[in-house]
C-alpha cells in the first residue's frame, strides 16, 4: 500500500547493509559517509549529478558541504530519523556513482 510508512532497520539487517557499504558509519543513528573531490566546483558537480537519482527516489539526504569534501547524511525524516531500506539503496547508488569518477 502506497500510503504506508517505511521500516526502521532492524540492528541486524543495519549491520548487513554496512557490511556492503566501505567506511559507512551509523554511529549517529543515520547513514553517513564523507568523500573527497579534487576541489569544490567538483563537490558541487558531484551534487548536481545526484540530484535527479534523490529526487526520483523521494528521499533528501542531508549533505555537508567542506569545500571539496562532502558528508552525506541518510535517514527518514518522516519516521523520525531512522535508517530504513532505502537508505541503505541511496548509499548504494551514492558509491556506485562516485566510483565511476575515479575509474
């Protein structure tokens, strides 16, 4: 049904999806993980990339931007902050996509 709320992880399911995501942390009870860009116009590119993928997904990380570092932050805001399933696809798609830079 279209109008249910997604799932928390469960500890044991979070601990599968960090064991597929390289240096992921969850220690503040979201998703999160920072990488490197050659300086911040590749950042900002890097953003922009994304973009379209978040907003076809529904789903706003939060992202900190360090001039050409950037810090991405995933949980669901509408069941309180908590990691679900489709975070865990988000960071997927979040690697997937920076590993294509550096090939």
């Amino acid at each position: 049904m279209a109008d249910e709320k997604p799932q928390a992880l469960t500890k044991d399911e979070l601990e599968i999806v960090l064991q597929r995501l390289p240096d992921w942390t969850a220690d503040s009870g979201q998703l999160a993980k920072e990488f490197r860009f050659k300086d911040f116009i590749d950042s900002l590119s890097f953003i922009n990339r994304l973009v379209p993928y978040f907003e076809s997904k529904d789903h706003h990380p939060d992202i900190h931007i360090f001039y050409n570092r950037i810090t991405f932050e995933l949980s669901r805001h509408d069941i309180g902050g908590k990691i679900t399933a489709l975070d865990g696809e988000v960071a997927k798609h979040i690697e997937h996509e920076y590993s294509t830079l550096k090939g």
